[in-house]
C-alpha cells in the first residue's frame, strides 16, 4: 500500500472547468461588453456592491425577522419525579443511579429533580440535584433526609 501525498491529489472528474476569457473579440462569444452588459452600474469599471446587497430589493437582513431570546447550548436534562411517586418505588435512597439501574428514567437524563405533588408516609433519603420546598418538608416529616447532589 502506497501513501497518498498532496501531489496525487486531483479534483473529481467533471468538477472544475475552464475560467472565462472575456474581451477576446467576437467570435469569443465573450466579446465587445465583455459579459457585463450594455449600460449600468455593474458595467463600469470598478464595480462594487455593499455586503448583502441585491440591487434594491429589500435585503434578506432587512425582509426576515429578528431573532429574539437565546438557546442553551448544552442544556441539563433532568428527570423529574414527585414525592408520591417515592413512596411506591420501596426504596430506602433514591438517587438518579437508582432510578437508571430500575428504569423508571431515561438513561439520557443527567440530573434529579424531585417536586411536592403527593403524600409520603416512609423515610427514605433523596439524593438529587433539586428538591422543591413542599418536597423536602413531606419528605423531612416522615422522617426521611434530603441530600443536594
């Protein structure tokens, strides 16, 4: 096997061209205006534009519409359980790693959060990245312990 170096790299077959030799007379077909046309600003030697310009059309910076707000770039995904979900679960630790080893989350979850709907009458420790306030007083009057991950 041979290694390839920068000289025997070619373009695919078909994928470039010849460039356009203007202002050869014409026969050329590329004569006389040499590709520019009769009259106007693009004809004239010297010929700028402004970026985004399109020759007074409204400009695509100036016809779409703002962008408002801002998207995190990598955002948490958390798993969302609530206290009387716990009580059902017959855990003595709830934590994210529990809860993946049972599948009762999504593996792609990287974060805990355990909101306040429902009733819980054992103690058990919940380890986890957020406890709402009416979740971590259920779960410290039945005698459990909150732990913030």
């Amino acid at each position: 096997m041979s290694n390839i170096t920068l000289e025997d790299l070619k373009p695919a077959e078909g994928s470039t061209s010849k460039g356009k030799r203007v202002g050869r007379g014409r026969s050329s077909g590329h004569g006389k205006t040499s590709c520019r046309g009769n009259n106007g600003e693009g004809q004239r030697s010297g010929q700028s534009s402004k970026r985004g310009f399109e020759g007074g059309q409204m400009p695509a910076y100036r016809r779409l519409p703002k962008l408002k707000g801002f998207k995190l770039i990598n955002p948490r995904n958390y798993a969302e359980i609530n206290v009387g979900r716990l009580e059902a679960l017959k855990l003595k630790e709830v934590s994210l790693a529990t809860l993946k080893e049972l599948k009762k989350v999504h593996p792609s979850c990287d974060g805990l959060r355990v909101l306040g709907n429902g009733e819980i009458k054992k103690a058990i420790t919940v380890v986890a990245d957020y406890v709402s306030p009416s979740a971590k007083a259920k779960i410290e009057a039945a005698g459990g312990k909150v732990e913030l991950a």
